[in-house]
C-alpha cells in the first residue's frame, strides 16, 4: 500500500491485512506516509515487508506504524526472526531441491511462498509452478502463505492446488503502477468464493 485511498479500498473490500514495503522497491512507502495511513485505516492488520534490514531498524518502525506482522523477504535467518519482537511472515522462493528442514528452523508465524528470479527478493509478479510446490506445502508443519504472480484470474486456481491459509497480492491488482480498486475487489471476492469451495486464504495486499 502507498494510499490512503488504496488501503481503504482493501479494507472495505474485505481484506485481512495490509502491506507496506520499506524495502528498496516501487512499491516503497516513506515512514510518514505509512504512519498516516495505518493510523487511519483501522480495524484491520497492518505488515511492514523488510528485506536484510537492521533489526533495530525493523523494532522502530514497527512501533511507530503499528505494525501487527514484520514480513522478511531477504537472507534473514532463524536466530534474527527469533529477535523480532512482532509474529514474523517469512518469505521463501520457491525451487527445485527446496531443503524443508531449513525452513522449519524457523520459528515463524508463516511462511511465504514466492517465486524465485535471480536477483529479486519478491514483487516479481512472476507465478511459480504451484502443482510443484504441493509435496512441500503439504509436508510443512506452518501456516502457508502465498505469493508470486497472483491476479484476479488466478488466485482461485492457486487457492485449490494449494489450499494455503492466506495468499499476498500486489502488482495482480494494479493498473498503470497504481492499486486498482475494481481489481482489489474482483481478488478479495475470488479468494471468498475458493474459501467457500474448501480453501482457507487470507487477503494480504502490499
């Protein structure tokens, strides 16, 4: 989220959480644009994405957005989310030879599962081969998050192979750059009807 206006379109849309990068990114949101719009928009969870950050730098802003989720995006390993004072999301790019007894050394609230492109920490809007990921997602013992390319069309597609406790959108609704309202609806209403059909996704935009 960069607007105020985007985050309410989410909120009143029927979303769970919302997301601000303070990672070097398009998408980045300065610090008092953030504080203002999570000040605002109530009733409704707030996750500050990080990548490789200074833990201190992490701690302040997560007091001073109230933030309720610090989502780890980089290199940051199990010893740092443990020293992050908020329930961590931690992102995971997904490949071939994934090593699951790594990531279950974290002790996290969830997992991300995104696409992996070299040189890229996330924001890729690239979807990863989710019938590959099924093995791993079923094997881990976590609450499952996923991203990576997720759109209006296909959300409800990835929801019934995975069947993830929550999935994270950007870029698959905007246009021109921009949060698309229309778009941020069509996704929130997909994602409620899979539920219906036996999935079980949170909402998270960013």
């Amino acid at each position: 989220m960069t607007s105020l206006a985007a985050a309410q379109a989410a909120k009143e849309g029927g979303a769970d959480l919302l997301g601000f990068v303070f990672a070097d990114s398009r998408r980045r949101i300065e610090l008092q644009a953030a504080q203002k719009i999570t000040r605002t928009v109530k009733g409704i969870g707030k996750v500050g994405v990080f990548v490789n950050a200074p833990l201190a730098e992490v701690q302040a802003i997560a007091s001073q957005c109230r933030l309720d989720f610090i989502q780890l995006h980089g290199d940051e390993t199990p010893a740092y989310c443990r020293a992050v004072k908020h329930p961590v999301i931690k992102a995971v790019r997904i490949r071939g030879g994934f090593n699951i007894t790594a990531i279950e050394a974290y002790d996290v609230e969830w997992v991300l599962f995104d696409s992996l492109v070299p040189g890229q920490y996330g924001g890729t809007g690239v979807a990863f081969a989710w019938h590959e990921a099924q093995p791993l997602r079923w094997q881990l013992k976590k609450r499952v998050m996923v991203a990576g390319g997720l759109t209006p069309e296909n959300v409800g597609e990835a929801i019934r192979i995975l069947r993830p406790d929550g999935v994270d959108v950007s870029g698959g609704v905007e246009t021109g750059g921009n949060k698309d309202s229309e778009k941020i609806y069509r996704f929130i209403q997909t994602v409620r009807a899979a539920q219906r059909g036996g999935g079980n996704a949170e909402n998270h935009f960013s």
